[in-house]
C-alpha cells in the first residue's frame, strides 16, 4: 500500500515542476524509500523468505564443525512436528506399520515428509540417529522383515524370489539381494535353507 502511495507521488511531483532533473530525483528518493520499507519488512519477517519453520529452527542448538558454528536454516512447507524422540519414534513406527509406504517402489524421504508433516531434516536426522543408517537403508530394512515375512509363510513356494522382492518394495531381484545380504549377511536363498533346517 505504502509502495503503491510512493509510486504515485512520482508523476504528482513532475506535473508540479517538470524540470528532467526534479524527476530524476524524485525517482531516485522513491526507490531508496520502497527498497528501506521492504528491507525493513523483511528483516523482522524472515518467514516471507524462509517459510514458517525459520521461526522455529532458530530455536534450536546450532550444530558444530570443529571450532566453527554452522547455522542451518530450515527451509519447508511441512508441519513442523514438536516432542521427544519418544513421540517421533512412535509417530513414525505407527505410520510405517499402518501405511506400509515402505512396500511402494521408489519411495523417497520427501514422500514420508509430505505424509508425515515432519521435515525431511527432522527425519533424516532422527533416523541417522536413531537407526543407525540413512532413510535408504532404514527404508531395505523394513522391505527386508516384510520379505522375511513372506518367506516364514512360505510364500516362496508359489512365487519366484523377484516376485517377493518386488512385493516387498524392491526395484528388482538384484537390489533385493545385495540389500538382503548386506542386512542377515547372507543371501535369500541361503536365509531359505536354513530357515528350512530350523523348521525340521
């Protein structure tokens, strides 16, 4: 409203005194004084620039590099999520286990944020953190105990191992694999034969 006030006072003041000069800088005062009221705006509503979570991340501990400081500014359109890693371990595990994101291939940490309202910051860190690994192999990790799962059903009877491993989210048999072995140390079908031991 100001701005568009401003604006007008431009061509008032050259109907006033039409001397090239007067306008010249009446124009130069009109930008200084838009470009000093949008600075100022902004300097006490950094969320127009940031998004509502700047507020809140500013709150919080500043991580450290060695000796130096990094401020991370926070920049998402998602809700922010407040309570302890208690409260996101549990909001987490429950939408895991009733959703099963997790079994649709080629999901990302930024789908489990959009369903979740958490930042994908918050939700990368806490898994980091708390599981040990990064969202893709959080991620195997629950693929892997669903395809466990089959197979202690003995679904692996009736369907080819591929067939699992894209049941259980898996991009395809090679992925499946490597992600398995890399988890039980041992490759499915060698998980299989002792499962059949164990069972005899």
């Amino acid at each position: 409203m100001f701005s568009q006030f401003l604006l007008m006072v431009t061509p008032a003041f050259f109907l006033v005194n039409r001397t090239s000069l007067s306008v010249l800088m009446a124009m130069d005062i009109t930008g200084l004084v838009m470009l000093s009221v949008q600075m100022y705006y902004l300097l006490f509503h950094p969320e127009v620039l940031y998004g509502d979570g700047f507020r809140n991340s500013s709150r919080l501990p500043l991580p450290r590099i060695g000796n130096a400081i990094v401020r991370i500014v926070e920049k998402t359109t998602t809700t922010r999520v407040t309570g302890g890693i208690e409260e996101l371990t549990a909001r987490l595990n429950e939408h895991m286990v009733n959703n099963r994101s997790y079994l649709r291939p080629g999901y990302k940490l930024r789908d489990l944020a959009e369903e979740t309202g958490i930042s994908m910051a918050r939700l990368s860190g806490h898994i980091n953190k708390n599981h040990g690994t990064n969202f893709s192999g959080y991620l195997n990790e629950l693929r892997i105990g669903h395809a466990i799962g089959k197979m202690r059903d003995n679904e692996h009877r009736m369907k080819t191992l591929e067939a699992i491993a894209e049941e259980s989210g898996f991009q395809n048999r090679i992925t499946f694999i490597r992600a398995f072995k890399k988890s039980k140390g041992m490759i499915p079908s060698r998980f299989l034969e002792e499962n059949a031991e164990k069972k005899e």
